[in-house]
C-alpha cells in the first residue's frame, strides 16, 4: 500500500479518534480528524463543522460545507476510519469511496450497536430500558458499513455478538489514552477520610442508584467523603479524581471504558463491573476491582477498610495502562491493521499484541 493517509471522523467517542489520530501522528503516519459537531465531554478534535441539527434553516448551508470537506478529504486521504457507524453523508458516499479504491474502517464503540435484549442473556445486570427505540435502523446502518468495510474495530470482544452478519475482518484493538495527560496521584496507605468518587455520563447505564445508596448505608460506619461528578469541565473533573481514594465507574455494562482507564492512570483503585464471560477475553492481571449492583457495597468496604490495598490496586492500575492503553502503542496496531501486516485478532491475543509494540522517544 502507498504511504498511510488517515482520516478518523466524523463523530468523537470518549477521545478514541482524537486519540488515535495523535498516536499516529507520534509516528509519523499523516492523520487528520474532522467531527460533525463538537459534542459535550469533548476530548479533542482537528476541524469541527459545527452541524447541528436543530438549526433547521441552515440544512442547504451545512449540505454545502460537508460536500466541500468530503470532496478534500477523499483528494487528500486514502484510508477512512469511521467511528460508529456514519461517514460524512450518512453512509450514502460508501460506493464512492470504494469506487475511488479507499479502504475503509468501522470502530464501533457500544450502543449504536449494541442490542441491550441479547446483551441481558449473558448479563443480567445490564439496563435494555431507553434502548429499545431506533433498534432495527441502528441494526442496518451497522450492517450497511460492514458490508463496505474492508475491517471492523471494537476495543474488546464484548460488542462480537451484536456485529451484523455483514461484519467481517473483525480486529480488537485496546482503548487508547494519551499518557502525557496524565501523573499518577497514588492513595496514602493511610488515610483517615476516604474520599469516593463517582462520575455518571449516565446514571441509569452505570448504576449510579445503587452506587450512592451502598456509599450512604457505608456512611453510617465510616467517616467518608463522597463526591458525584457532574456537569463539569474535563479539567475541574480532573482535579476532583486526583483527590479520590476510590473511584467506582459503573456496575452494570460487564466491561470497563475510558473513564476506569483514566482512573487507572491518575493511580486510583477503581470499581468497575467485569463480567464472567469477559474475564477470559481480558489480560489476566487487570486490576480492576469487579462489582455488580449486589456486592458493591461489600466490594466498597473492602477497599475502605484496607489502604494498602487501595495504594497496591492504584499502582498496579497506573502500570496497567501503560502496558495496554498507551495511545501510540495502539496506534501502531492500528497501523498494522490499516496495512494487512496482521489478520484478524480479539481476546487476550489482541491485548498482547498491543502490549508488544515497540515505542521511541
């Protein structure tokens, strides 16, 4: 293949384009990253066209701006990663880039695939309320993409069950951060007032109901401060998570996210639901501390009671990422992906395989 020309677009999820996009550049692939419209939690971004769609009266306008960037970005890029399922036109321009020889790639990062009834079956933990509408048309735009897509991405194997038939050249490539935003701020051994700290993006999906009464129930026992982070910016929600001695994400999805990987990388212990089946598909040293809506108060006394082992989790969380989120590790995978170096891979092989990249500098 010619020299790598990378478009990532055109909707940002938990950074991962924005992060990928760096990770690349750290390695002197030419990568650019376009979004739609810049949406809240925002990790980054390289052009947004700020299109949004209650502005009605500005739809031939907006027509207008994405045919100019489409037609500059097929002239300047010759592989498209898209994230979750929607190109520039809404999947109408796929023929095109096919027919123009580009190759294209779909990461998919959770509920614009996922079918929460069959995610049920092997989770029982799991909400399907608030996702049933749009099912069916989420369900065809995701098979509409893979039968273009020359590869599928997914950042673990939790989402293989719920890809369209159409998917096919399936690779697991590890989320990615950017390490140099963050030091890690180890807990004391010692601490008198344990400070917890939970961050909703939504309170039903992670549990949050179940999280804030096993911390008041706990309250009556130990001298606790408990902090919900909500409507802040990156950089205030930040400053509030070094100051936590134990982060719970959520206790309901099975797999773990960007947030539990941030709080891996400040060196907090970290709660967060990992299901049975998906144990297997993980590294087996993952530090994550697993609890469901039933056990995470049990789970929460535990690390409250035991500060050596809430300073030993955090540690063995901030190395963790390092060897398995390091943006320009997997950004190198992704490379080899891009390129047909490496076939199809998933499960712990394909944490291993990210582990094993070489970096410089």
């Amino acid at each position: 293949m010619k020299e790598l020309r990378v478009f990532h677009g055109v909707c940002e999820i938990a950074g991962q384009a924005y992060y990928s996009v760096k990770g690349l550049i750290y390695n002197g692939i030419k990568a650019s990253h376009m979004v739609l419209r810049n949406k809240t939690f925002n990790y980054g971004y390289g052009i947004s066209l700020n299109i949004y769609r209650k502005n009605w009266y500005l739809y031939p306008f907006y027509l207008l701006k994405i045919c100019f960037y489409e037609l500059k970005i097929l002239r300047e890029h010759n592989v498209f990663h898209f994230h979750a399922g929607s190109t520039m036109l809404l999947n109408h321009d796929l023929w095109l880039l096919k027919l123009l020889g580009k190759k294209i790639f779909v990461e998919f990062h959770g509920s614009e695939l996922r079918d929460y009834a069959d995610a049920e079956k092997v989770n029982p933990y799991i909400l399907t309320e608030d996702y049933t509408a749009g099912l069916e048309k989420r369900k065809k735009t995701a098979a509409k993409i893979c039968r273009y897509a020359d590869g599928v991405l997914l950042h673990d194997d939790e989402l293989i069950p719920h890809l369209p038939a159409t998917a096919r050249n399936i690779f697991v490539v590890p989320l990615k951060v950017d390490l140099e935003r963050f030091t890690p701020c180890y807990v004391p051994v010692e601490k008198e007032k344990i400070c917890i700290v939970h961050a909703p993006s939504n309170r039903k999906v992670k549990g949050s109901d179940q999280i804030i009464e096993a911390v008041e129930s706990l309250k009556q026992k130990y001298d606790l401060d408990f902090i919900l982070v909500e409507n802040k910016t990156q950089k205030e929600a930040r400053q509030i998570y070094k100051k936590a001695d134990i982060i719970v994400d959520q206790v309901r999805l099975g797999t773990y996210g960007v947030f539990a990987i941030e709080g891996m990388a400040l060196g907090k212990p970290v709660i967060t639901y990992i299901s049975d089946g998906m144990k297997d598909c993980l590294p087996e040293e993952l530090p994550l501390v697993s609890a469901n809506p039933d056990t995470v108060q049990e789970v929460l006394e535990r690390l409250i009671k035991d500060g050596r082992l809430r300073h030993e989790i955090g540690v063995a969380g901030s190395e963790y990422v390092k060897k398995y989120h390091d943006c320009r590790k997997n950004a190198k995978a992704l490379c080899e992906v891009y390129t047909g170096e490496i076939g199809p891979i998933r499960g712990r092989e394909a944490f291993m395989h990210a582990a094993a990249q070489e970096i410089y500098g």
